[in-house]
C-alpha cells in the first residue's frame, strides 16, 4: 500500500512539473524565447496624420516589408486626452501583442495631471527617432527670425498668441517654452493657446494667433506653398533635406536651447522579459535597415536608438527636466 501511494504521489508531482513548465500565455515558448502566434496591433494614440500615426504605420509597413516580423501588424488610432485614452487602452492589455509609440506627451500629460498613467506603467522597449519642433508664422509676418519675435516678447509676452496642436503643459507648448526661456522671455506670460481639433494651422493663417509651434513634418507643405515661413526649429544643429535644410536652428541664433521630440515603442505593464528581448531586437532591425533610413531622411527625423536600459535612464532625466519647466510655469499636479 505505501509502495502504491508513493507511486501515486510521484506521478501527481510529475503531472503537475509538466503542467507548469507547459503554462504560457505565449510568451515562454521555445525554451523561454518568445515568437509571436498571432497578428501583432500597434496603438497611435491619437488621429490619423501625426507623428505618433505615421511613426506606427511606417513601422508596421517596414516590418511587413522587410520581413523582419513574420506576422501581420496592423495600427489602430485610440485618439483624445493628449494620448490618455490611447495609454488606458494599452494599460488594460496584458498579452505582449499590443504596442504603441510614443514621445514627450507620455511624460508632459501625466505631470500636468491629465493621466493617471505615466510612463513606468508601462514597458518601455525602444527609442527609434529623434523629431523637432518648428516655429512657424506666415509670411508676411514681421519677424525674419527668433530673435525678432523674442525681443518683442520680452516687452510684452501676453501681447503676441502662440497656438499649438497640444494641451496646455504639453509638447507644443513646452517646446516653445523651453526656448523662449532661454531667449530672456518671461515664459510665465506667454499667452498659449491649444488647438486639439486640427485647427492650429488656420489659427495661424486666419490672424488668430501669430506663431505656431509645431513639428518639422507639419511645416513643410506651407512652406513650399509660399504660405509661412520657419523662423527656428528646435535641433542642436541643421537638418539635411529638401526645404528642411533651410530652417535655422535656435542655436546658431544665439539661443542655447534645444527639444527633442524623441519617439519610440511601449509595451504593457510587466511584459514578459522574452517578449521584451525579441522586440528590442525586431526594432534594433528596422533602426538598422535601409527602408527605415529612407523613411527617416523622407520624413526629416534623425536616428536616435536606444535600447530597453538605456530607454529607462534617458526618460528618468527627461521626466525630471519636464516636471522643472511645469513646475515654474505652475501646471505640474
């Protein structure tokens, strides 16, 4: 009898070593390597024709392209609060097929308390570019460069409207911030007005504000149509490209102040450490690849890499620069 209830406990411990070295949600697969099972969806968390909707899907295409995922990727625009309703659907998914991209808004709409989830609430995977603001005003505008509009900001901020396509405290408005407090501007009375609805161009073209501060991307096409002119974009130096190559940097104006509109890819919360491997690999690929250098050069955005644990320290310095810039403008929650 004793021989028969060790027998029996010997294979329950067995089945049940079995059962739990073979329960995965997918992600443990292959001797604790991931390979992805079904179609792959990547979050633009917001409207078509942006820099997080063209990010994802130029992503996703290359990816297809080139083969470097062998899975279908789709991208579907979760739009509204700055990026928070698109960060609420990510935070409810708890399998390693929801991705989504990412920029400054992921830091600037949690300080300034917009969303109750900030960028440690989820899984960061990899940086791919490096984008820039402009500032755009028509072209018949007084100002030839930032050191014109400047100096008639310092003697009355409140007098010139400054519109953006992003909430208060957040990308367009801090971009512009950062580098007028460099020029001397007292960025306290700036007088900035958010524009979510896609109208922040006609803001600027119709006389209701007198600068725009946007990206790089969203200028070109008027400036090629004789419509506005760049008085300074926000990179440490020039870009290479057509019309972009004309667009003078704040700092060879004098001005020591630079934004970066980094963007790059998210995970949800607690992904699985082989899931996280294999895509920080996938996306060192598509960095890599000459497709994803055209799409780069066409676009006007720089190379700009990082992996996982760089990702990590680079947004912990970012986060704590952010929250300054908030906090003197007193907008920080």
């Amino acid at each position: 009898m004793k021989k028969l209830v060790g027998i029996l406990l010997l294979g329950l411990i067995m089945i049940f070593a079995t059962a739990c070295s073979n329960s995965s949600t997918g992600n443990k697969e292959n001797g604790g390597k991931f390979e992805p099972k079904k179609a792959i969806e990547i979050t633009a968390p917001a409207g078509a024709g942006g820099g997080w909707d063209t990010t994802a899907r130029m992503a996703a295409k290359i990816f297809n392209d080139e083969k470097i995922i062998n899975q279908n990727i789709g991208v579907v625009n979760k739009p509204g609060g700055g990026g928070a309703v698109g960060w609420a659907y990510i935070h409810s998914q708890k399998d390693p097929y929801h991705l989504f991209v990412a920029s400054p808004p992921l830091l600037l709409v949690p300080l300034n308390g917009q969303s109750k989830y900030d960028y440690k609430d989820f899984t960061p995977i990899a940086n791919l570019i490096a984008d820039y603001g402009a500032f755009v005003v028509r072209a018949d505008a007084k100002w030839n460069n930032l050191n014109d509009l400047f100096e008639d900001m310092k003697k009355d901020p409140s007098s010139i409207t400054v519109v953006g396509a992003s909430s208060p405290g957040s990308m367009d408005h801090i971009q512009f911030v950062k580098v007028a407090k460099a020029a001397g501007v007292d960025i306290k009375k700036i007088k900035y007005v958010s524009d979510q609805d896609g109208g922040a161009l006609t803001d600027l073209l119709n006389g209701s504000a007198d600068v725009y501060s946007t990206g790089i991307a969203e200028s070109v096409e008027q400036v090629k149509a004789g419509k506005v002119k760049v008085l300074g974009i926000t990179a440490d130096k020039r870009l290479e490209g057509d019309v972009i190559s004309d667009f003078p940097t704040a700092k060879e104006q004098g001005i020591d102040a630079t934004f970066v509109n980094w963007r790059g890819f998210f995970g949800p919360p607690n992904m699985d450490p082989a899931a996280l491997k294999y895509y920080e690999q996938k996306f060192k690929e598509l960095n890599d690849s000459k497709a994803w250098a055209d799409i780069r050069m066409k676009n006007g955005w720089n190379e700009y890499f990082m992996g996982h644990d760089e990702y990590i320290k680079f947004l912990d310095q970012e986060n704590k620069s952010m929250k300054a810039l908030l906090d003197e403008l007193g907008l920080a929650k």
